[in-house]
C-alpha cells in the first residue's frame, strides 16, 4: 500500500513559492521526488502535477494527458517527468480552454494560454530534452509550470466570469 500524501490546496504557502532548482537530476532525493510525485498523480483524476503540490517547494512536474473522469478529451501521453523546465511561445496569441487543478478542488475555468511552445528540462537520468508542444499538453505544461512560479490558473484569467463550479462546467461542455 502507498502513503497517500495529501495535495496542497490553495491558501497554502507553498503553492505561492518560487520552487527551487534541482542541482542533480539523479541523486537519490531527486528519484523519491520523482516517485512520490507519481505515485501521488496516480491516486487522482489529474493530467499532471508539480512537486509544490505535495509540498515540496522543487522545480519537478510530471504531464500525463490521458482521458480521465476530470478530462474525457484528453489525449494520451505517456507520462513524462520534467526537471527545470522552461518554455518559449510559439505562438503570438493565447487561446482559451477549461483548466481545472487538484489544489482548487470544485472549479474550472477558461484560461488564456499560448497553442503552440518550445520546451526545455532534464528527463529523469538528467538528460537535456528540447521538444515542441501544442493543444492540450502544451496547456497542461504551462498550467504546471506555473505552479513552479508559484502562479495558480486563477491568476491567468482574463475575467471572473470565465471561473465556473464544477457541476456547470459538465453541462457547458456537453
Ligand atoms: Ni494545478
């Protein structure tokens, strides 16, 4: 049986921290990072997570876009753990699309965000990877970055009005 490690939820201050960088990709702490964070993103409905999630105030996301109950669209990617990630816009204009996140339980919203980004991390054995990112796994890459500013999909919108409870937000997409 796993731990189940509780998911920070908005108020808590980690959420709000500049995340550190990590120094060495495969030291052992960086490898339970990594596995905790997995192990934590398989308990729940979620297309990713970041290491302030679960507390730890590090530069880690994993993206694993598949169809779930919280996104039946979704497309599936293999889950990919990314270390110190950036990213350049390849796109001028950003698009708005529904975004939900696991540490603000019981909303969605519409959040701007570019299509189309150039990435930049360290895989897992610390290798640099360089790859091209659009639609809906480029929008969850910068809903989890984000999270590494210490940003939340709240502070991206562009009206309140684009926030709705979860229960509205099933009969809009329908
Ligand atoms: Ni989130």
């Amino acid at each position: 049986m796993t731990n189940f490690i509780e998911i920070a939820q908005l108020g808590a201050k980690v959420l709000r921290l500049q995340a550190e960088p990590i120094a060495d990709a495969s030291s052992t702490e960086t490898q339970q990072l990594i596995k905790t964070l997995q192990e934590s993103l398989a308990t729940t409905e979620g297309v990713g997570i970041a290491a302030p999630q679960i507390s730890i105030s590090k530069q880690v996301i994993i993206i694993a876009s598949r169809p779930t109950l919280r996104y039946p669209q979704a497309p599936l990617m293999e889950p990919t753990v990314m270390i110190n990630p950036s990213f350049t816009a390849l796109s001028e204009t950003k698009e708005k699309d529904w975004e939900g996140c696991l540490s603000i339980p019981g909303i969605r919203a519409r959040v701007p965000r570019y299509k189309k980004i150039q990435i930049k991390y360290l895989d897992q054995q610390g290798t640099a990877i360089d790859i091209i990112l659009e639609d809906f796994v480029a929008r969850v890459f910068q809903h989890e970055f984000d999270h590494l500013q210490g940003k939340v999909y709240l502070d991206r919108l562009e009206s309140n009005e684009d926030i709705y409870s979860e229960n509205e937000y099933l009969l809009a997409i329908k």
